[in-house]
C-alpha cells in the first residue's frame, strides 16, 4: 500500500504543535467539508484531510505514525514499515469519522482500538458496525400508488485486513406503497458485510473474540421520476389541462388521463385560464390517505388560423365588448 | 425477499452510525430533530429523514469542529436551502407546462 504523508496532506511542519495542526484541519476542512464545497474532488481531499488529522492531533497515534515515517520504507510493491515494527493495535481513542472513509494506508494501521458501542457490560462481547452504504432508487409515480419489487445493483467497500476490496451486491427490495419523494428506507444488514464468514448479521470479527462485527445497513433515498403529464405537490398531482377558446367559452367534457386510467371531466362554461379543477382521490397514496389531482386549465390558441377562422376571430371582436386591460385606464 | 424498515430507535441509531447517546441528545435539545414518538429517552423512535439529519449534524458538529448553536444553524440552512431548491425545480417544471 501507499505511504500517507500526514504532514503535506495538512501542510505543517513535521515539528508542529498541536494547535497549529488543529489550525491547519480547521482551514482545510471548511474549505474542502463536501457539504461546504461542491467541486469535484472536494470531498476525496475533505476525507484525506481528516484522516490525516485523525492521526496528527492524537499523540500515541502521532509517535507511532513519525516512526513509521522515519524507519519504513517504499519499494515498487508499495510501503513498508519498519523491521520488527508492530503497531500497538489500539489506541483507545474513538475514531470521530468512519474508518471505511479513510484509505488502506489509516486502516491497517490506525484503525484499531475503537471504542465499542456503548457497551460498559464487559461479559457482554464488543460491537462494532460495518460501513452503512445510501443509494438512490428512482421510481414511477404509478409504483409509488401501488408499491413496487425493486432489484438493486451495488457495490460496497470491504476492507478485509490489508486491503479495500469492491464487492457487488445484489437484492430484491420491496418499496411500500405510498412512498413519497425524498423518503429514506432502511434495509437491515445490506450495507457493507462485517468481517468474516459471510451470510450473518452477527459474526465474530475474527482477530478478537470479545468483539463482534455487525453488517452495515443500506439506505434508500427514493426519488421519484419526473412524469411527463404530472406533477408532485405533496401527495396531490397537478396537472395542466390545455384548452381551445372555444371549449372554456363553451364548456365541454374532456376525457383526462389519471395514474389509473382515464375519467371524464367536466369543464364549466367561461372557465378562465388558470381555474383549477379538483377531482378528488386521483392521487398519491400516502400511508394513512390518499390526494387528489388537481388540473389546472390552459387555455391555448390555433398555431395558425386559415381565412375563413381569421374572419370568424374578426366577428367575434366586432361584437364583443370584452377588454382584460380595464384596469390600465386609471 | 429483505427485511426494511422507516424508523429506528435510538439505540439502533447509536450503533447504526457510531455514535453516542449524548449527541444525539444534543441535537435533540436544539431542536434540530424531534422524535416521532418516545416520551422517555428508551423510548424515542425516528424517522429515517430525522435519522439522516442527525448523522448529518453530528459529522458536521464533529467535522467542522463547530459549537451546537452553530450546528443547529447550518442544518437549519441546509435543509432550507434543499427544500427551496426542490420547490424551485418543481415551479420551473409547472411554468414551463403552463407557458
């Protein structure tokens, strides 16, 4: 593996204290926090930055790591530490960031000795969890209403004691019915696997007996695809309704689509453009109710008129009186 | 088929993301999430988008190396912003049907 200079990584001396170490994180990590910065490789350098200061700021992990540095080193097959050199395992210090964030490098080396979870029973074994993994899954507004089995695809890091290997996954998700935009759902232990034979929510992590590993979660973002007729107000659907002149003068019955099949509406004579309509129960799903499609009508007019339409137009001006822009003449 | 859930409990949320029952109290009292239901700390249960939000403001609080007050502000902004931004996709996408 590739040795990590720590020190370049958050441009401070090999001498520098510590204030000016947590001085130099500080800076670094405003500028290149991934929910501060958008570039691209903004959050590889964030996670880069904090790994380096994981081990910086912490003095037994800072003396371990400056005689690495000083007494390893760097052959073509990578880094190589020091004849005889064994890391203390443990440093007692948590770790504030996940492990599984950092590079192979911080994980050999420096990841162990994590506070368990909250477990002060000592007869009780050690937990730790795997590395949870979030994706996004789009889905059609018409498997929102009726629920949907949704086959996942992904990969997910393991990091197997030396080195950080790509696993894909695979499995059939069934997404509830009346799932909303944004929604997060929660699938117990098919994030990345805890170390050791695989298949188990609960195994032993093998290097110590009094600690367990626990497979990480995956969690779901829903979003849901944008639809070429509706649109998402929460669990109602809007919809635009476009017009002829003559049929909002008029009045007319349309047949208007609906996530579940067509039904048939009824416009009011003189419906002005914007007037919305609302047909109840067409439409979301949410857990306890269900929302309504809103149509909301356009009115639009002939892309182009022959002579005879344009003559009709001309009547129709002659005799009416109308005029929208009454209010200009104050 | 898997086994999937919309909320979790609070020691779920400890272990989920490694983090300590205090912190979460933290961002509990100022006010950045609030429990679905669970009068008594043993008893709180989370949404997943709360859950989201808690990591969120932790790693932040963490990360940043910034006080709770401060914490509880950039989340507060984060999600304004991340709301705004949706409804301003949302209104583009309504004006130009209706254009």
């Amino acid at each position: 593996m590739e040795f990590k200079d720590y020190y370049q990584t958050l441009g401070v001396d090999e001498k520098a204290e510590l204030k000016e170490i947590k001085k130099a994180y500080r800076r670094l990590a405003l500028k290149f926090h991934p929910d501060m910065n958008a570039e691209a490789g903004a959050e590889e350098r964030f996670k880069q930055v904090a790994e380096a200061y994981e081990v910086l700021k912490d003095d037994a992990k800072r003396a371990e790591y400056d005689e690495m540095k000083r007494y390893g080193s760097s052959s073509k097959q990578g880094f190589e530490t020091p004849p005889g050199w064994q890391s203390s395992g443990g440093f007692g210090a948590k770790s504030s960031d996940s492990s599984g964030d950092f590079s192979d490098f911080f994980n050999s080396f420096f990841a162990g000795g994590k506070e368990s979870y909250r477990n002060t029973d000592k007869q009780e074994p050690d937990l730790f969890k795997s590395q949870d993994f979030e994706m996004e899954v789009p889905i059609f507004l018409e498997e929102s209403l009726s629920g949907v089995t949704k086959s996942l695809e992904y990969v997910v890091p393991v990091f197997d004691g030396r080195q950080t290997q790509q696993v894909k996954k695979s499995l059939k998700v069934k997404i509830p019915q009346g799932i909303v935009d944004g929604e997060r759902i929660r699938v117990k232990g098919q994030g990345a696997p805890g170390q050791g034979a695989p298949g188990q929510s609960l195994r032993s992590s093998g290097a110590n007996d009094s600690q367990k590993t626990l497979d990480g979660d995956l969690f779901l973002h829903i979003r849901l695809v944008p639809h070429p007729l509706f649109d998402v107000q929460g669990i109602n659907l809007l919809l635009t309704v476009p017009l002829t002149p003559w049929e909002a003068v008029l009045g007319t019955k349309l047949e208007v689509p609906t996530l579940d099949g067509k039904i048939n509406l009824n416009i009011p004579p003189n419906s002005r453009s914007g007037k919305k309509l609302r047909i109840k129960g067409k439409g979301l799903k949410s857990k306890t109710t269900q929302g309504d499609l809103l149509a909301t009508l356009k009115i639009d007019i002939p892309p182009s008129t022959t002579s005879e339409t344009k003559r009709l137009w001309e009547q129709l001006a002659e005799v009416e009186q109308y005029t929208p822009r009454a209010d200009w003449s104050n | 088929m898997t086994n999937i859930t919309l909320h979790m409990d609070l020691d779920e949320l400890c272990l989920s993301a490694d983090i300590s029952q205090e912190a979460i109290i933290e961002v509990v009292e100022y006010g950045i999430v609030t429990p679905l239901e669970g009068d008594t700390l043993s008893e709180w249960v989370f949404d997943l988008e709360s859950a989201h939000w808690i990591k969120k403001a932790i790693k932040l609080n963490q990360q940043l190396q910034i006080d709770w007050v401060a914490t509880a502000m950039v989340i507060e902004l984060m999600r304004n912003k991340q709301q705004l931004e949706k409804e301003n996709n949302q209104l583009k996408i309504r004006l130009n049907r209706l254009l």
